[in-house]
C-alpha cells in the first residue's frame, strides 16, 4: 500500500490574524476601568449601610433612654407622694402625743402624775394610820419610820435541820402580824421569830393561822401572833384602793440584799444584837389581775426576791395595797416581773380568822413636805388623781 501524503496547514487570513491583538487590547483597558469604580461603589454602599444602621440604633437608644426617663420621674413622683402622706401622718401622731402629755404636767393645785416625794421625808397624815391600840400613842413620823416600825423579819430554823428560813411580815393590829404561808411553813413551828431594829431583839411567835397549800396562784396568809410584852410595833392600814400606775414601795429582807449585810449574817451566826436595816424598793403597779383561782394579784415594778415573801407593798400614804408573795423571772429574756396579792384577799383571811384590821378608804393624797420655817416648798407634790377599788 502506497504512503499517504501529508497535510498542509491550515492558512489564516491576514486580516483575521490582526484583529486578534487588538480586541484583547481594547479588553485589557476595559478591565482597568471598572476594578476602581466597583470598589469605590461597594465602598458608598457599606458607608451607606453603615450610617443607616447607626442611625436606627441611636434613634432605638434615644426611645429607651426617654422611656426610661419617664418611668424614672412616675417612681420617683410616686415615692414623694408616699413619703409626704408618711411626714403628714407622723406630724398628727406628734399633735396628738404633744396634747395628751400637756393633760399630764403637773402644776401647784392640779390633778396628774404628781413627783414622788421620798419615803424619808413623806409625814404621814393621821388618817392615813391606824388608830393606837389602848395605852399607846399615835404614830407620828415619815413613811419610812412607820415601815421600820411595822415591818419584821421573819426567820426560824427549818424544820428539817438543813439550815435557816427568812421572810417578812407586817404588823396589822396590836399583838398580830402577817406573812406568808410558804414563808412559816418549812420552818419549826416552834421557833419561829420576828425582829426588827424597834424590837430590838429577835421574839418568839405562835403561827396562828395559814392558808392551806400555799401555790402560786392561790391565797398565800398565815398569821402570827405577837408575846404581849412586843408592844414596840406599830400597825400599819390595809386598803383595796389601787389601780395601774399606782406608785408603790416594797418593804422587806431580800436575801439579794441581805447578803451584803453584815448585821443580818451575824445574827443568822447567832447574834441576837445584830438586826440587819430594812430595805425598801419602790415601783408602779402595772396591772390589776384576776387569777383563775378567783386571786386578785397585782404585777408591779418594785424590785423584790426570795426574802421579801410576806412583805407589805404600800402606797404612798403607807397604806398596805398588797402583800408581796411571788415573782416571775425569764433567763432568756431578762425579764422580771413582782406580783402581791391585792389587800381585799389579805382582809378577806383576818375577818375569817377573827382579826379585824383598820380598813382605810379614799384615794391616796400624801401630805405636803413642810419647808424650814413652815412654807410649802416649791417642789411639793401635786394631789394625784383619785383611785378606784379594783
């Protein structure tokens, strides 16, 4: 087989061969143009977007910071408004409390809570004491000499040989004194004793009379009887006439106080010349109360412990309100309460027992301290306001 012959090449026109270089000139310079322009087009369009989105964020913070702004002025109007109806509200409570004290200031003359005079210093007005037995004089002195002289110590042996029981009395009638049940009830009731600085010496006394189970909450007496020769003491009143805010003075041989004092410790050694002074503590009474028991007891601010059961709580005409017997004592709190039996109980056990007290009625009005030379100092108590049986 022959060979077969070759192929020419393809031959381009001259005219075709030139226009190629120049179309991809004219193309190239094309290109160049456009590159700038399409960047500084995209470059206004992101600054466009950009400017509007700032402005929709600033108008949305200028909306919330008005909104909040306007919440702000409704609170805090609100809480003026609040805070003047709280001022207007203290400003009448003011008033009101500013109108009731001026009702309570005590003037030469008037009727309110009238300054405490001292005990030491208070005379005691004659029908404010009980009238002299036969033979005797009547009393004549301050409210303090008339509770040293009808106020005694109580105190005997314990019946169980384990040492010394204590109280306090108060003389009620010639030859009679009262105390409390629980006061005489552990003690020998052969040798129980009374003694005070009028006294002089400690004296035997019989245990006349008690009150059976002697409980708090329950009638608390017993009564003693004086030797005849014990004619030293003076009997002080009895009256039902208290009410709350009632000053007070509690009379009696705390052993709280007794503790510290040398004569007391001398004469439980044996002693019978050491007789310890009597203490007094003075108060309000807080309440007048009902116990379920039918008990009328009275709490009341005058200090009084274990020593002053059977002791008088008086007035401060040293009329003998109440017998101090109890009191309530709460170690969590610190809180201490006293409490007597109102006197009615008290006259309610002599009457039952043949002893028939002088009773006095009336409100209590102290009689005035006299100054040096007769006048009236300028301190002297105002008349305080009329009691109420209770």
């Amino acid at each position: 087989r022959p060979a077969a012959a070759p192929v020419p090449p393809p031959v381009v026109p001259v005219a075709a061969a030139a226009a190629v270089p120049a179309a991809r000139a004219t193309s190239s310079a094309w290109n160049w143009w456009l590159l700038p322009t399409g960047v500084l087009v995209a470059l206004a369009f992101l600054a466009l977007g950009f400017w509007l989105g700032w402005q929709l964020i600033a108008e949305r913070i200028t909306q919330q910071r008005l909104v909040a702004h306007v919440a702000d002025e409704t609170r805090i109007t609100e809480q003026v408004t609040r805070q003047r109806e709280t001022n207007d509200a203290l400003r009448r409570e003011i008033e009101q409390a500013r109108a009731g004290l001026a009702g309570d200031v005590c003037r030469p003359g008037d009727f309110g809570l009238s300054p405490l005079v001292p005990p030491q210093i208070t005379p005691m007005q004659p029908s404010a004491v009980p009238p002299p037995a036969p033979g005797q004089q009547a009393f004549q002195g301050t409210l303090i000499e008339l509770l040293d002289q009808a106020t005694v110590l109580v105190l005997g042996p314990l019946a169980n040989g384990q040492g010394v029981g204590t109280g306090t009395g108060f003389v009620v009638a010639p030859g009679v004194v009262v105390t409390n049940a629980h006061v005489v009830a552990p003690i020998d009731p052969q040798r129980v004793y009374v003694v005070n600085r009028r006294l002089g010496r400690p004296v035997t006394v019989q245990v006349a009379a008690q009150t059976p189970d002697p409980q708090p909450g329950r009638p608390d007496f017993a009564m003693l009887r004086l030797p005849a020769d014990a004619t030293a003491l003076s009997p002080i009143g009895l009256t039902r006439v208290a009410s709350r805010l009632d000053p007070v003075i509690a009379a009696g041989y705390p052993q709280a106080i007794m503790q510290t004092d040398a004569n007391f410790r001398a004469l439980l050694d044996g002693n019978s010349q050491a007789i310890p002074e009597l203490a007094v503590t003075d108060g309000l009474i807080s309440a007048v109360q009902a116990l379920p028991s039918g008990l009328t007891v009275m709490p009341h601010t005058a200090a009084i412990s274990r020593g002053n059961s059977g002791g008088p709580l008086v007035d401060r005409c040293g009329r003998v309100v109440g017998v101090n017997t109890f009191g309530f004592f709460n170690a969590e709190q610190g809180e201490r309460v006293s409490y007597a039996q109102k006197a009615e109980a008290v006259i309610a056990f002599l009457a039952a027992n043949g002893v028939n007290v002088t009773e006095l009625t009336g409100a209590c009005t102290p009689a005035p301290v006299t100054a040096p030379g007769g006048a009236a100092p300028a301190g002297a108590p105002a008349t305080p306001p009329a009691g109420a049986p209770a």
